[in-house]
C-alpha cells in the first residue's frame, strides 16, 4: 500500500526540501517501512500540491542521502537503513525533530562512547590558550544555568560544551564531528535532560581535566558521563562489561 502524505501548504520557495522532510521524517519515524514504494510520481504530486519538478528534485535530495531509490517501472523505494547516510546535517535535523525510540538514543550514545572520549583526551593535551579560555567561559555558564535549571538553555550550553571539545583537539578530521553533530547532541542533551538532570559533577570533572592537561583523566571522565543510565537509559550486560573494559585501558 503507497504511504500517504500530506498537502503542502505555506510559502512555495523550497518545495522540494519541504517535500522531501514530509518523507524523510514518515521513514525514520517508522510509518513507511525500508523497502517500502512509497507511490507513483502522479498520486503523490495530488497528495503534497507539487509540481513534478518540485517532487523529482525532493527524491533527489532523498537519494543522495541513500534513504530512497529510483527505479524504472518499479517506482520509489526506501533503501535499506545501512544506506542511510545519518551523518547528513539535514537528515539528522529531521531526525531531532521527531519523537523516537530508546534505541536510536542509545545507537547515538554509543557513537559518541567510541569517538568522544579520546577527542577529550587529545583536547587536554592540545588546546590551545584561547581554546581553555572559551572552555572555561562555556563551563561558567553551564554552572549558572545548573543553579536556575532551563532546559532550553542547558541545551544549548552543554552542546557548545562538547563542540568545542571537538574543535579543540588539534585534529582537523575531528573537528566535522563538532560541527555536524551539534544538532544530534541538541536531541540527545534536551532527551537527557528533560526530567531537569544536567549531570554536572561529570562535566565538571571533564573540564578540570582539560584544564590540567591530564589526558587519562580526561578520557575516563568522559566516558563516565556517558554510561547510559545517567541518560535515562538502562545499559544491558554486554554494555556495561564494554564500559568496564574502556575505563581500564
């Protein structure tokens, strides 16, 4: 059976990223399945109010994000999920802009468990002056945001935390990771914070870690913050015997 989506409505300038949201958010969400065709090109330019320019170049979009594919006489389907590109700053946009499950939460905490503790380790070691002071200019702020909890501002204040422990690694292929990611760590931190948890003792050690240029400190105190059950997230054996295993390297 074809999904079905709803009209377009509003301004007509990017109708094509507008259409291709409207699929976007249905796949990741789950209501159209991988495999799935999601309809042919006439039922579903009635169903958005598009022109068929406007939904050739939102497939487009979706294909070069390995989320659809077009084929003759077969129509539009949904690509396995291990074609998703889920590093695409749009596509992970989309992705925060939906509710989902546990599981995604915790596929996007153990990226971070393999990726962000040594780019802590290398931030103690190589930031730079201005890089420490920003850091601690950021970590103030976390602390008076802690004191007169607000959700929306500790999101915003802890994902600039962890940008910029990403850009200052002295390492220009870590630095992408602080940039793309911002938007994911926006929907992980409003996620995990919204019961009013911030998990500041955690960042504090963190910082003053950095600030001291200890390395293996840095790298233990970041993955401390990251055990799943400080994210409302209850880890599994298998999980915890991983977390062991990395806190004794």
């Amino acid at each position: 059976m074809a999904a079905q989506f709803a009209l377009i409505s509003g301004s007509s300038r990017n109708l094509n990223v507008q259409v291709a949201r409207e699929i976007a958010v249905k796949i990741l969400s789950g209501e159209v399945k991988e495999g799935a065709i999601i309809g042919g090109e006439i039922a579903m330019c009635q169903q958005f109010g598009v022109s068929r320019t406007a939904l050739r170049e939102a497939i487009k979009l979706l294909t070069s994000k390995g989320m659809v594919e077009s084929r003759p006489k077969v129509g539009t389907r949904v690509c396995c999920r291990t074609h998703w590109n889920m590093l695409d700053v749009q596509l992970l946009e989309w992705l925060a802009s939906i509710e989902t499950t546990d599981d995604i939460y915790q596929e996007f905490l153990e990226l971070r468990r393999a990726i962000e503790p040594e780019a802590t380790a290398l931030t103690a070691e190589r930031a730079t002056k201005e890089q420490r002071i920003e850091l601690t200019n950021i970590f103030h702020r976390m602390v008076e945001v802690s004191e007169n909890f607000d959700q929306d501002a500790w999101t915003v204040v802890d994902s600039q935390f962890h940008r910029m422990i990403f850009i200052s690694t002295g390492n220009s292929f870590y630095v992408p990771f602080g940039n793309v990611l911002t938007s994911m760590f926006k929907w992980f931190i409003r996620f995990s914070s919204k019961e009013g948890g911030v998990c500041l003792k955690e960042h504090r050690a963190i910082y003053e870690a950095i600030m001291s240029g200890d390395s293996v400190k840095a790298r233990q105190a970041s993955l401390s913050l990251m055990q799943s059950h400080k994210h409302r997230l209850t880890p599994d054996e298998q999980q915890k015997k991983l977390e062991a295993a990395a806190l004794s390297v």
